[in-house]
C-alpha cells in the first residue's frame, strides 16, 4: 500500500502554481493531500479516482476538481495507458480578488464546506468553461513567454467561476447575494474563534456572545448561513484537523482526539466515521503503511 504524503508545492515561490503531465499504466497519482485547489485533466484512458471515501471509475476526456486537504490517488486501469494533466494551485491566488466582491461569501463557504465534486464530462454544460482555459493555461505554463503569470491567472479565473456558479445554484445561495454575505460578515468573528480553538471545548453561547446574538438566535443564523448546525461545523473542522494529525505525527487515536477537542477518543470515532465512511485507524492504516 502506498504511504500517505502531504505535499507542499509552493514553497518558496512567488507565483503559486504548478501544472504538471502524467503517462502511466499503473499509478497516475499516488495518494496525498495539500492545502491547495487543484484541477485534473484525463487526456486519455480510463482511471480510477478516490477522493475521501467516494471513487469514481472515469473515462477520458473527464476535468476533475479537488478541494482542499481531500486525500486523493489516482489508478490506470486495466493496465492500459493513461494520460493526465494537473493544475494545482494555492487559494491566495483567488482570496485576494475575491475580497469585499460579492462571490466572496460564495467561495468561503465553498472552500469550508469542501464538497466533493462528480467528475466534468463533455456532456456537463460547463465543459467547454474548463476545458478551453485548462489547456490555454498549460501551454502557457510550458512556454513560459512573458506575461504567462497573467494569462494563467487568467484561465484560473475562468476556471473557477462556473465552478462557484453551479455550487451557488446547488445550495440555493443565489437567492440573495448581498444579504448572503452581509450575513457571512457577521458571522466571521465566530467561524475565526473554531478555527484558532477547535482544541478546546467551545460552547455554542460564546460564539453567539462573539456576534452579538442569544443562544437560540445564533444556532438558527448560523444553520442558515452555513447550512449546518454549529456542532457539525465543529465537528468538521476537527475531523479535517484530526486527518492531518493522523497522517503527520506518530501519535496515538486518543491523543490526536485530545488535540482535536473531541471530549472522548469513542465519540471521536464515532464522529470520524460519520463522516468520512473509514474510522482514523483505518484511515492511518490504509494510507500509511508501506
């Protein structure tokens, strides 16, 4: 079984990007995960693709995307060849020209829900959305002629929007934009406070106390601007944590519950598995063990 990586791409580079090309009859990418966004062109063949706990069986041509901190592999089949493209990214390059824009809220939500996405086939109606700019951006990463930062950024830009726009459609959040992200703004401070101290034990009425809200007012705000409860937000969250822990640091299943604010190691279990469909032992035993 293949070891688990966590790969970082970027580091020390002014333009965060990489595009890469596989040709493989056997593995095509190995599992890993990364903070970053990434897109992956099948050229040709037919593969195998786990992302999480869902795989797919793919033909070529197919786009897929992954979201952040996804574990993700990618297998040829049948031993024949396969051909793919990558494009992997870091989230500043968008955060930045997304800040105080109204898709803001949209592509927050987004990046903090981190749906797994059902392949791009020549059929979906945004095909030609990715498909065209994918390939402009790869032959200017190639060429690497002047101004080929802009282009690709460019393409990224086009990429990415058909992408929010159909997330948008799917949780209804084009109902009111303006007031989706005024509602985002408020809640900021809350999602802020999980993130810096998921660790510990949060109670529910100091994120209301943070916005301003009573207990019975920020549970039903928070379910509507997120679309979750504010337990299963947290819990998220230090699911995502815990994966990180289980795949970098040699310490015990209780230990990282410890660490990840889950009061007991059988309700982090429990959780975990709701979750992702494989308890964290399996999880480290599958994509670990050499």
């Amino acid at each position: 079984m293949d070891a688990l990586k966590k790969i970082e791409p970027f580091e020390g580079k002014r333009f965060p990007l990489r595009m890469t090309e596989v040709k493989s009859s056997s593995h095509l990418v190995r599992p890993h995960w990364h903070d970053h966004l990434e897109f992956i062109h099948l050229l040709e063949g037919t593969a195998q693709v786990h992302i999480d706990n869902r795989t797919f069986t793919v033909d070529a041509p197919a786009i897929l995307f992954i979201n952040s901190c996804k574990i993700h592999s990618m297998q040829a089949l049948h031993g024949k060849s396969c051909t793919i493209r990558g494009f992997i990214f870091d989230m500043s390059l968008l955060a930045g020209s997304l800040e105080h824009s109204e898709s803001q809220h949209v592509y927050a939500r987004f990046i903090q829900t981190a749906p797994i996405l059902e392949p791009i086939l020549p059929s979906h109606p945004i095909w030609n959305e990715l498909v065209v700019p994918f390939e402009l951006a790869y032959q200017e990463y190639a060429k690497q002629a002047i101004g080929c930062e802009l282009m690709i950024k460019s393409s990224l830009y086009r990429m990415i929007i058909p992408i929010l726009r159909g997330y948008q459609r799917e949780t209804c959040l084009n109902k009111d934009l303006d007031k989706s992200l005024a509602h985002y703004k408020r809640l900021k401070p809350a999602l802020d406070f999980i993130e810096s101290c998921y660790d510990q034990k949060i109670y529910t009425d100091t994120l209301g106390s943070l916005v301003n809200m009573s207990l019975f007012h920020f549970t039903r705000f928070f379910k509507k601007v997120t679309g979750v409860t504010p337990t299963v937000f947290i819990n998220r969250y230090r699911v995502e944590m815990a994966k990180r822990l289980l795949i970098q640091q040699d310490l015990t299943i209780t230990q990282i519950a410890e660490r990840t604010g889950f009061c007991n190691v059988n309700y982090f279990d429990k959780v975990f598995k709701e979750m992702n469909g494989f308890t964290p032992l399996e999880l480290r035993k599958k994509f670990t063990e050499g």
